[in-house]
C-alpha cells in the first residue's frame, strides 16, 4: 500500500499518446494507492529510470542518489518526465524506492490512460491483489485522469476485457 494519490497524466508515444500514472509526491495517510514491490538492485533501479526518463544509454551521466532520497524523502533528477525519485520506507531492511513525476503534480496536466496502459494495469490489479472486476472499477473510478475522463460502463468493459 502506497500512501500517496495515484493520477493519470502528461501523453506517452507507447501508450497511445494518452496518459500515463504517476504517484503525488506528498504522502497521505488517507491515499490508498496499491503497488507492486521487486526486490532488485540499485544497479537495475538506475536502468528502470533511466529507461522511463527516455535514455537510450545506461551509461548516461545522471546523478540519482538514493542516500540523499532516503535523508531527504525525495529527490530530483536534471531532466525526465519520471524525474522525482521517492523514498517509501523500508521492508526487511532493504529502502523502497519509487519515481513520480518531475514537474509540479498540482499543475498536473490531467490526462486519460488509454485502453491498453489501462488494461495493463487492470490485470496486475486481478494478478497482485485478487480484485474482481468490480473491486477493479470501484479502485480505478475515482482517480484522477479517469473520474470525469472515462465513463464507468466504458471503464467496466474494459476490465472485463483485461485477462488476469
């Protein structure tokens, strides 16, 4: 469980050009946001940002320094649309850390998933956490990027679709 909000924004080429998730970076006791948690190294944490941020070298000069993350909560990197790296706590002495968006999330520029980003997310939802279809819509609903974007019978069809 992840207590910061979950939010759809911003456009991506490989999802459609339509939005992608990210996390707020202010932590909220009352924000419910599930999440998926891979014990890797720092090494292939670096590749997954680098990655996402759009680096096409693992040997990019970027600064990313997770100590700093820990002391601090969070950090940012020089450029990228994943450019806030964030400290989640601990789980069996290993630190949990995350990135979120690298621009101010107040001035989030709202976006919806499109169905195969969101079917995506759907299975891992069915897969991770057991949730049936309805317990899927009932999550998703109401987030922002989806409340208002999607219709709720639109959002249910495609969690039927989504196999997991």
């Amino acid at each position: 469980m992840i207590h910061h909000r979950l939010f759809f924004a911003e456009a991506s080429p490989q999802w459609e050009d339509l939005g992608v998730a990210f996390i707020r970076g202010e932590q909220e006791e009352a924000a419910k946001t599930l999440g998926r948690m891979y014990l890797i190294s720092k090494d292939q944490f670096r590749e997954i940002v680098l990655q996402e941020n759009g680096y096409r070298r693992m040997d990019a000069e970027v600064e990313m320094d997770l100590e700093r993350t820990v002391r601090e909560g969070r950090s940012k990197m020089p450029e990228g649309l994943y450019g806030t790296l964030l400290y989640l706590g601990h789980e069996d002495e290993h630190p949990i850390f995350t990135f979120t968006a690298s621009w101010d999330e107040n001035q989030a520029p709202l976006n919806r998933p499109g169905p195969k980003y969101l079917k995506v997310i759907i299975r891992g939802l069915k897969e991770t956490f057991g949730l049936s279809n309805e317990g899927v819509v009932e999550y998703l609903k109401d987030i922002e990027g989806v409340r208002g974007l999607i219709p709720e019978e639109g959002l249910g069809a495609m969690v039927e679709e989504a196999r997991g």
